[in-house]
C-alpha cells in the first residue's frame, strides 16, 4: 500500500494554462492576429504567447508549476504526442515546477537548438535569435539534448550555454536582468544569416528523419522482447526501462522535429514581413508518416506499453520508498490512513480546496500557505481555539456575518492606540490574561 501511495504521486495532469498576472502589454497570436490577455484568461495548445518592452506575465500550467514570462519573450504551449511542452521561441521564461517525487519529467522546454526535460522545480531558459540559449537551475535537475544529439545534466547551481550549432558547455549565470539583455542583443542577427540559418534547417531534417525512424524501429524490437520475455520468463524490469527510455528518445525527436518546423516558419514570417523573398518550403513528409509509424505502434501494443511503463513507475517508487529515513515513512504511513479514514464527502472537499488554492494568484497562494505554517505552530490549546472558533462564525447567521465584518473594518480604521486598548480589554473579558 504504501509503494501505491508514490505511484499515485508520480502520475501527471495535464490541461490548458492560465493567465496568473499581467504588467504591460501581453498577448497572444491567434489566427495571425494579436489580442491582448489579461488575468484569468485560459492559453491553449499552440498559442503563441508574447510580451512587449518592460512587460512581464505570470502562467499558471497545466501541472500547476508556475511560468513567468519576462519582457520582449515569445512561446507556444506545444502538445508534443503524449504530454505538453512549451517552445520558447526568443527571450528569457522562469519555470518555478511543482515538486516531482524523483525526479520524472512532467513537461519540457524547447528553444530552436534543444530539448530540456523538466525535473527541476527552479530553473530558467533564455533563447536567442541566432538559435543560442542559456539553461540555469536554482533548486532540482533538468535533463538538456540538442539537436546534435549532446546531451548535458544540469544541476541546482550550474549554467549551461547551448551554441547555434546546438554544443553545450558550462558558463557562469546571470546576475542581473540587464546582464540577459545584454547576451540578447550581442546574439541578435542579420537578414542574411537568418536566410543562411533557414537553409541549416532544412538540411537537418535528414538527420532527425534517420534517428526517428532508428528509434521508432528499436521500439518495435523492445516491445517484442517485452512480450517474449512475458511468456517465457526473464527480467521484465530491464527490458521495460529499455522501453522507456526509446519511447522517451523518440518523443525528443518528434520535439526536435517539431523545433525545426516552428522555428523555420517564424524565420520566414519574419522575413516576409520585412519584404525579403523567402524560397518555398521543401516537402518533407517525414514528420506525418512518423507520427503515422508511432501511432500504429501505440495503438498495437497500447497494453505492454502500459505494463511496461508501470513497472518503471513501481521501481522508481520502490527505490525513492527505500531511500526515505524511517520516521518519514511512519509520518507517510500515518497521513494516509488518515486520509483513507476520512468519510468520501470530505475528502472531495478538500481535494476541491486544494484545487481551489493552486488556481489562486501566486501571491495570495504564498500568504495562505505562510498563514498555515504559522498555525501549526502554535500551542494546541492556541490552535483549537482558532478552529472552534472558525466552526462558530460558519454557523453563525449571515445578517450576523456582515455585521461583525462591518464592525471589523471600523475597528481597523481606528488609531493604533485606540485599538490596542479595545483588544486589552477583550483579552481580559476572555480571561486569556
């Protein structure tokens, strides 16, 4: 029971995103038309999403880890066969994910050179228009792979660069705003090379072609094995992270692909709309018939991808499970019986609180939370006068309410003399002296 408790904590939601909070001039393209958002608005899958000179947005996505979008920035929320991504396209994006047991991705990050998997709760990207880009992490780990095929752990406190040819090397993080401004306007470049750079695109597509079919054909060979294995008898853990992990390569390459698609079609609008003839695109049909090949393959063997995918699950639950000090596993084993013996009713109750506290402004979150922690410090007897008293004002009657709130604000316009003497004689009427 307790192993199913981690493995209910490592699935992923997934949906569209919110608009959290706004400063200055944000919008969306939508149907090659710009309009503006503002707070509460929903964003979809591929919509691009940008914010003008000294603006900034707050999004919050689909796994409820917050993004915040800093100024001149450009992205898509992406949907990328089997869970969202968010292609930042140019400028800078502060991811601040929800906690993940162990380390499994839930969503990535794209720019036009690489494919970084989220495992971090801290970290920021920023890309730059000559396909460049910069990944730091504050607190967690992300996977980076570019479109070379390099591929780079970053921990909490490294930096890495990523070049227009797509290498990764190790440089220091930015300290300042006006110091991510400055890597932007030093990588920004000319019609010229954007044209020679559209051409780079192209050419790259044979490569992606070869290692998506290579992966796709390495999948079909593990899953036989799978089955193979099922029947007969041998190690179905190894081969099921063999899975994983190919099913894992493949999807990359399908990002990676569809990098190269976004990023060639924003080159080119750009280049239009400056006047500058752009050749046709190439047909390359590769991505369709891809996708096609995939398709197949998951709706053929939908159940020992499952299976498979279950067992890693279970294993890295175990592992994550054995590697807890005791008292944390105790402190685990008893929150969950207590939740199993909490009635049905309550229980929706609170996960419709829960949902209703991660759909809040970050700021009004964080004050909530912060009062929480405050609360549990207290003496028992301090913290149970708080709750009766909580349980008297939910049944008092609502002409009530509104006068004691009423009576509050007048309260809290008088000066702060006047209100220290009114509580100093409410504490000695409720003998707390």
């Amino acid at each position: 029971m307790k192993i199913a408790i981690f493995v209910l904590f490592l699935s992923s939601l997934a949906g569209s995103s919110e608009v959290l909070k706004v400063k200055g001039e944000v919008f969306r393209v939508k149907d090659g038309k710009r309009e503006m958002l503002s707070e509460g608005a929903q964003v979809e899958t591929n919509e691009m999403v940008c914010t003008g000179e000294n603006s900034y947005a707050f999004l919050l996505l689909f796994d409820g880890s917050e993004l915040e979008i800093k100024q001149s920035t450009c992205i898509t929320l992406e949907e990328t066969e089997e869970r969202p991504s968010i292609f930042l396209f140019l400028g800078r994006i502060i991811n601040r994910a929800s906690k993940i047991l162990g380390g499994v991705e839930k969503y990535e990050v794209h720019t036009m050179t690489a494919v970084a998997g989220v495992r971090g709760t801290a970290f920021s990207a920023t890309a730059s228009e000559d396909g460049g880009g910069v990944f730091e992490v504050d607190e967690g780990e992300i996977e980076i792979e570019s479109d070379e095929g390099t591929s780079y752990s970053v921990k909490e406190g490294e930096s890495v660069e990523i070049s227009e040819e797509g290498g990764i090397s190790r440089r220091k993080p930015f300290h300042s705003e006006e110091e991510w401004m400055e890597y932007l306007k030093k990588r920004r470049i000319s019609d010229k090379k954007l044209m020679e750079f559209l051409r780079k695109l192209q050419n790259k597509r044979e490569t992606i072609k070869e290692k998506l079919n290579e992966g796709l054909e390495n999948l079909k060979r593990y899953i036989d094995d799978f089955e193979k294995i099922s029947k007969e008898g041998g190690d179905l853990e190894k081969i099921s992270f063999l899975i994983e992990m190919e099913r894992r390569r493949v999807r990359r390459n399908f990002a990676i692909m569809n990098i190269n698609f976004n990023t060639s079609s924003r080159i080119r609008e750009r280049l239009s709309n400056r006047g500058i003839k752009v050749p046709e695109e190439i047909p390359f049909k590769v991505l369709e018939e891809a996708r096609e090949k995939f398709r197949r393959i998951r709706e053929d063997k939908i159940e020992v991808l499952r299976k498979a995918r279950g067992i890693v699950k279970l294993s890295i639950a175990k592992k994550i499970w054995n590697s807890l000090p005791d008292e944390v596993k105790e402190r685990i084993r008893k929150n969950y019986r207590r939740w199993k013996e909490i009635p049905p009713e309550k229980r929706a109750l609170i996960i419709e609180n829960w949902k209703r506290l991660r759909n809040m402004p970050p700021e009004k979150r964080r004050e909530i939370i912060k009062n929480y922690k405050r609360f549990r410090k207290l003496p028992e007897p301090e913290r149970r006068r708080i709750i009766e008293g909580y349980e008297r004002w939910k049944n008092l009657p609502p002409e009530k309410k509104r006068k004691i709130i009423e009576n509050y604000k007048k309260f809290n316009n008088l000066p702060p003399e006047k209100r220290k003497e009114i509580l100093k004689k409410f504490k000695r009427r409720e003998g707390r002296w």
